[in-house]
C-alpha cells in the first residue's frame, strides 16, 4: 500500500513537471521549426494585421518569448538591462532590471528569455545569470559568472540563449575553470562545471542530444565545435571551426546520426557524423557558401535553408552531400524560421517575408517592411498561437497569420 502510494507520488510529480509550460529560442526544440496549424499561406497587402506593438523596449536584439498567459522580452536602457512582461492584448503587466547590459559596440540587450512554468531565465552580456518569478518579475535567484566563475567576457558581450533539460540549466561562461557549467535551475546551485578545453565561449547558444544511452550537449566555442557528456560535463570531442573573429552564434541541428554547424564571414559549414555513443564525430562535408552570421538556417524534408552572410544569397542545400541545390539574390542576410513547410524570413534590411522552398527554387509569397523601432533588423523571428512576433530594437511588433 505505501509502496503503491510512493509510485503514484512520483508519478504525479513527474507528470506535473514534465507539463510545465516552456518557451525558448528558435521554438520548440531550438532548431527554428514551429509547429502551428491554420496559418495563411498568403499574406494580405501590404502587411498581415498588426494586433499591437509597444515601443519603448529600449536597445536590444532579442526574441519575444511567448507562453499561454504572457509575452516576454528584454531591452536596454541607460546601460541597464529589464525584463518586460505584455498580456496578450500588449498590455505592459511588469518591467523589472536584471543588471547592467551592453552599452559598447552593438549595444542592447542579448538574451531571449527561457521560460519554464512559473521561471524566467535570462543572462546579461556581463554574466549575470537571474531567475525570475514570472507573475511579477521578482528575482529568486541570480549567479555572477564573472565574479564566482572566473568567466571571460567577448568583443560583444557574452551572448547566450539558455538551454535547460529537466531542471537543469546549462551555460557556458567560458571560463578557464568553469568552461561550461551545470546549474540546479530551481536554486542555482552547480550540478558541476566543465574546464572543457579552456577556449572562451562564441555567442552560441547550445543544444541536447538525446542518443540511446546518453545525452550529449552541443556548442561552438571560439576555436571548435565540442561535445559534453550532458550529465557530468565530460569533453567527449571538439573539431576545429574557427573564423577570424571567433563569432559563431547559430546553434547546431541534428538529425539521426548527423550534425550541422555553420558561421559567418565566409567561413560557412561543416556536417558532421556523430558516433553512435557520442564519443567522436568525423567530417562528411563541407560548405563555405552558406555562411549566415547570426541568422541561423532551418532543415526541412533534406535540405537545408539559411541567407548567407559574405555570400549574400538565400540558399538550399542538400543535407546529405552540402551541394548548392539552388540560391535567389535576395532576402539575405537575414533570419530564417519555418512552418508547416514555409519559410518565414527576417530580412537585414528591414523585411518580412513568407517564402515557399520549391523542389528548384523559392518562390516569394508576400513580403512586408517593419515600420516600426530603430537599429538593425537582427532579433529572430517568433510564431506562437497564430501570431508572428517581430522585434526591431525598441519596438515589438505582433501580427495576426491566422487563417480566417
């Protein structure tokens, strides 16, 4: 009788924590695919209807993250960063500081925020790391990587959109000892802290494999693409990727057995074929043209989409050999994300367009110019419950997509 009662007490509490509510970067599992249903396949002219906007955000590039009660971002103001809190009628419910932000070159807030249940997670390009109650914005915890974790802070800032699995939440400091670090993400506290190979992190932002006997996590760091035991922080491999600025913030796909990694400023990229335990990978292609700095690329159907950086081309490429299937000459630099088998793309120069990847080229549906905010046009794109969300330094931006 007690033992049946332990089992369902856990079971309970598994299944409650499992059901938590999450938002993250590049959507569901961090690879810019979504996942809604109803959506117009054609916009009307000469924009789809704009909902609301606020614009007042401050300076800053992040994604909104969006969750059934509320919409949340960051921006910068007088060199101090706020998280901000909407209702979904653009409604501003909280603005709460987490620290001093990034008032050099580039200046702005970085960091989309992680939200899981009740629990904002965000970190500053000075390393400091809070969680905060969602409801109002108060501070339950916060870590100085700087000062407690002997990390090393970038050209631009450290910048970073955080990963967590279960209720661990991992980050990279880049530190000498604590290269990447393993937090409890209800306390804080250190799970462990990887030394890694003591390179400094690259703004990326990482990803989980989940393989039959392990978990692997992925980043780019500023030499290499490495790979850690997710659950003791072990360095299982790196492969040397590295341009000339060490700049490598597009967060690797994987796909059965293999794994894509690409940067900017020519430098392009690389798939790699991961052993079947994690130990190891081996090169199986390369690609310099495709080269998007910091606008990630999708994979849909065996190919892979993404708008070059020095190679100012939209291109598709095909997973399995890295050839060029086909470009356009325009719509790069930008960002890309997808759904339901089209291309939502955030152009550098201010435009949104809705891109439909044919079996020999793209076809362009419709396109709109963002009217509002200032600065580049570098925040990725976000669909969530049939609404686009649109940054554009201080303004937010949220269109209806929704199929009548």
């Amino acid at each position: 009788m007690i033992r049946n009662l332990t089992i369902l007490v856990i079971s309970l509490i598994y299944v409650s924590a499992s059901a938590q509510e999450v938002s993250q970067w590049r959507g569901p599992d961090r690879n810019g695919i979504y996942r809604e249903t109803g959506l117009l396949k054609k916009w009307p002219d000469p924009a789809p209807t704009l909902l609301w906007s606020f614009d007042g955000l401050g300076e800053g590039y992040s994604s909104a993250s969006v969750t059934s009660s509320a919409v949340f971002t960051t921006g910068m103001t007088g060199g101090t960063g706020y998280v901000f809190s909407f209702n979904h009628q653009g409604k501003l419910l909280w603005k709460k500081e987490y620290g001093k932000e990034w008032s050099d070159s580039h200046s702005g807030s970085r960091s989309t925020p992680l939200v899981i249940g009740d629990k904002l997670y965000v970190i500053s390009a000075f390393g400091r790391l809070v969680c905060m109650n969602t409801a109002d914005g108060r501070i339950i915890w916060s870590v100085d990587f700087m000062k407690d974790y002997d990390a090393r802070n970038l050209t631009w800032g450290i910048t970073e959109n955080l990963l967590a699995d279960g209720d661990v939440l991992y980050c990279t400091p880049g530190g000498v000892k604590a290269n990447l670090v393993a937090l409890n993400r209800n306390t804080g506290s250190v799970i462990w802290m990887s030394k890694g190979n003591g390179e400094k992190s690259a703004y990326c932002s990482p990803m989980i494999i989940n393989l039959p006997k392990r978990k692997i996590l992925v980043t780019m760091m500023e030499r290499s693409i490495q790979g850690f035991d997710a659950s003791n922080g072990t360095l299982l491999w790196r492969f040397g990727h590295m341009n000339q600025y060490s700049v490598h913030p597009n967060t690797p796909v994987y796909n059965n057995g293999y794994l894509y990694c690409t940067s900017g400023y020519g430098f392009g990229g690389v798939m790699l074929k991961l052993a079947p335990d994690g130990s190891g990978v081996i090169q199986v292609w390369k690609n310099e043209k495709l080269d998007p700095k910091i606008g990630g690329f999708v994979v849909l159907n065996g190919r892979i989409y993404g708008g070059g950086d020095n190679n100012r081309q939209l291109f598709c490429l095909d997973w399995n050999t890295g050839k060029i299937l086909y470009q356009l000459n325009r719509l790069a630099p930008c960002n890309i994300i997808a759904n339901d088998g089209l291309l939502y793309i955030y152009s550098e120069r201010g435009e949104v367009s809705l891109v439909e990847p044919g079996s020999e080229g793209f076809n362009i549906i419709s396109t709109f110019k963002v009217s509002k905010g200032s600065g580049p046009h570098w925040a990725h794109l976000v669909i969530n419950n049939k609404r686009l969300y649109v940054r554009h330094g201080s303004a937010l931006m949220v269109y209806d997509v929704g199929a009548k």
